[in-house]
C-alpha cells in the first residue's frame, strides 16, 4: 500500500511539473498564435495524470494514515478520475489519425 502511495505521489508530482512548463510555454506562445496541436495535448495530458494521480495519492493516504477501509475509499466520484486521462489520449489518437491521413494524401 505504502508503494502505491509512494509511485502515485511521484507521478503525480512529476507531471505537475511537467504541465507547469507545458502551460508556461503554451502561455508565452499564446500571442504569437505558434502553439502546435501536440503541445497543447501534451498539456492536457499532463494535467490529467496530475488529477488522477492526486486523487489517488488520497485514496492510498486515506487508507494508510487514517485508517479508512479500502472498500470506503472506493467511492463513486472516484471512479470519474480516468477521464482526466481519457479524453486526452483520444485528442492524440485523432491528431495521429488526421496526420496518417494527411501524410497518406501527400505521397499519393
């Protein structure tokens, strides 16, 4: 439990890292209007680990230090935190499509 608890807490700390400079970037390249698709998804994604990873750094600390039963942690809001994760892997599965199709296109 303890290491699950640990490993979520890094990923958790290393992805918010990671989107803060995603966001600087996006920030400071706003005005320019240079901002490529992948980089804001890479953004998103980055976010969306953070919430989903923090939510379950406090599952596992609501059963490790406050003695909460791991069926009680569970709960049904919980269950919502993959969709931080979901929708952007969908924005890169269709960004990969539409660049297949547009390399496709331009061989032809």
């Amino acid at each position: 439990m303890v290491h699950s608890l640990v490993l979520h807490a890094l990923i958790a700390a290393l992805s918010l890292f990671l989107f803060m400079v995603f966001a600087r970037w996006w920030a400071r390249m706003f005005h320019k209007r240079e901002i490529s698709t992948i980089y804001k998804i890479n953004c998103l994604l980055m976010f969306g680990l953070f919430a989903t990873h923090s939510m379950a750094v406090i599952k596992y600390w609501a059963v490790v230090f406050c003695g909460e039963p791991l069926s009680d942690v569970f709960t049904w809001y919980y269950t919502f935190q993959q969709y931080f994760v979901l929708f952007p892997l969908v924005g890169y599965v269709v960004h990969v499509i539409n660049k297949l199709r547009d390399n496709g296109n331009v061989s032809r």
